[in-house]
C-alpha cells in the first residue's frame, strides 16, 4: 500500500508526464532579446510559424532588445517553467556576455532546450584591396604595424570578439574600429575605413555575391555550404581560431524532463522542415539540433573562450 509521500510523488510524475504529452494547450511566449527585423528574430518567426502550424497553437514572437541580449534573457529565467515562456538566443547572452560584464542571472539558471542553427564567421576584405588570401592580409598587417583597422558591430559583440581571437592567434597589431551595428561595420569595409572585418556570413554572403566583397576564410573547422570553396582557418594554420554563432532555445531553469523533450521534439521537426531550411541557407546558416546537455556543454565551452579572449585582450564592458 503506497504512503501518502510516495503516492504524492507518483501522482506528480504523471501529472508531469501527461503534461509532456499534451504540450502545448495555449499560446507560446518566444522571446527573442534583440530587436526586430534581425537574424535572430527572422529565423524565430519563421520556426515560430512552423511550429504554430503543427500543433495549432500560435507562437507569440516577443522582441525584448537591450542589455547585450540580457534584458529578454532576464524575462525568459523568471517565468514559470511551464513551456510557455522560451527564448531564441544567439551566445552572446547565455556565454560571452558573462566574460565581459556583470549580468543580473546566473549561467545555472538557464534551462537549455535545444540548439536550432549554426552560422559561422567568416574574415572579408573588399574587393578593391587587390588581398586574395588569408595569407595576404596576415602579411599586410605584420608590414604595417598598427596600420590596418577591422570593424564590429560594437564592443563585446561576436565580431569583435572573433576579430580579436584571430589578432591575438596571427599576433597581428591591429586596431578595432567598432560601429553601431553590423551593416555600418560592414559598409566601413565597403568603403575603405577599414581594412577587413570577421562577422556572421549572412552579415557578408549578399555582398560577396555581388563581387563588392571578398571572403578569406570561413572562421572554423567546416566549410560553409553557402561558400563551399572557402577554406577554414583550421585548414590555413589557424586551428584556435574558430568562432560561430550557435542559436538555440532556452527556459526557464526546472522545465521537466517529459516537457523538455516534447518542446525538443517539435523544435526538430520544425528545423530540419525545407521551408525552414532554405531560410537558414538563405541566412548562411545551416540547421542544427542537439540535446539540452550538449548545447549547455558548448556554451560554457564559448563562455571560456570569449573570457580567454578578453582577458589576454583587456576588453571589458562595464
């Protein structure tokens, strides 16, 4: 005959259970912590779409921009662990913002659910600076000490963090020009302000489409599909150097084990369907998918990194 603890403890792993199994049964909150009209938040709404589709339920894409990320995060960690409240996120918030500035939550709050995408970094010149080859601007820079400029979308962002692990690696004396946001970082290599720039591909791949830019080295160990003749810095000797925007979905910290792998489910599918798929392409992403323990071990492993990267580089936020 079962005591009333432990009849209580069963009754709860089946409540929780059967919640796995009907998730979702209203509207799901997913907040994105940037600004809309950006990577991210084009990429939640299409999967949003998806997953409204499938199940009949309507996605609420929530735009909490500020903070570096940090301020939608914050909203993500102190809702209900229900599954109605998730966040689509690129590293910044979850990992390298933690190597920079003091934030208000811990990284063991955040609830990994699943990553949904990888865009790497790539390192672009423009095409009118006659440089051809990773090789080439790495012996420009090391001819002209202090002379070359790279762009970022700001201090502390991916790009500047990624330029600033290929300068210490290369051991180049190069000085960082940052900007508000990734189309005017872009647009001063454009223009000659400065000398080259390592950021998203999807920031780079229209204009070296359109031959204005040239693209030196995919900043990782794949090759990009978008760009499948552009080598690695691993494959140019440069095998430290490697830096990708990871996206995944987070919660709140407590989302049941049954509920997890329901909300993963259904991520999955939405992922790896073509119409989300082609968006990803069309953004230089590809899709990717991984279990909650996998994305929590690459964001530390980020967090180490972009802390490696300021410490030696003296950058800091605050």
């Amino acid at each position: 005959m079962f005591k009333p603890a432990a009849l209580l403890l069963v009754t709860l792993a089946m409540a929780t259970s059967a919640i796995g199994q009907t998730w979702p049964e209203r509207p799901i909150r997913l907040v994105v912590p940037y600004a809309a009209g950006g990577p991210t938040d084009v990429m939640a709404r299409k999967i949003g779409a998806h997953i409204s589709q499938k199940t009949g339920q309507p996605v609420v894409i929530d735009n909490k921009g500020g903070g570096g990320g940090t301020i939608g995060v914050d909203q993500v960690l102190k809702a209900k662990p229900d599954g109605y409240t998730l966040g689509l996120v690129a590293p910044g918030p979850v990992a390298g913002m933690f190597a920079l500035t003091k934030v208000v939550y811990a990284q063991s709050d955040i609830g990994y659910i699943s990553l949904v995408a990888r865009n790497p970094a790539v390192i672009a010149v423009s095409s009118k600076s006659g440089i051809k080859t990773l090789a080439e601007l790495t012996k420009s820079a090391k001819d002209q000490p202090g002379k070359l400029n790279f762009s970022s979308a700001g201090p502390g962002t991916t790009p500047h963090i990624g330029s600033e692990l290929f300068k210490q690696e290369a051991q180049l004396d190069v000085t960082h020009i940052p900007y508000k946001g990734a189309a005017p970082a872009v647009t001063a290599v454009l223009s000659g302000e400065v000398q080259f720039i390592s950021t998203d591909l999807m920031a780079v791949l229209p204009f070296a489409q359109q031959g204005q830019l040239r693209i030196l080295a995919v900043v990782g160990t794949k090759r990009s599909p978008q760009i499948p003749d552009v080598p690695t810095t691993t494959e140019l000797g440069l095998p430290n150097v490697v830096m990708e925007t990871n996206y995944g979905v987070i919660g709140p910290k407590g989302v049941p084990a049954d509920l997890q792998k329901r909300i993963r489910s259904v991520l999955e599918e939405a992922v790896n369907s073509p119409d989300v798929k082609d968006l990803l392409n069309q953004l230089g992403a590809v899709a990717v998918t991984s279990s909650a323990e996998e994305y929590r071990v690459l964001m530390e492993s980020e967090y180490e990194k972009w802390k490696r990267v300021a410490t030696k580089g003296n950058i800091k936020l605050d």
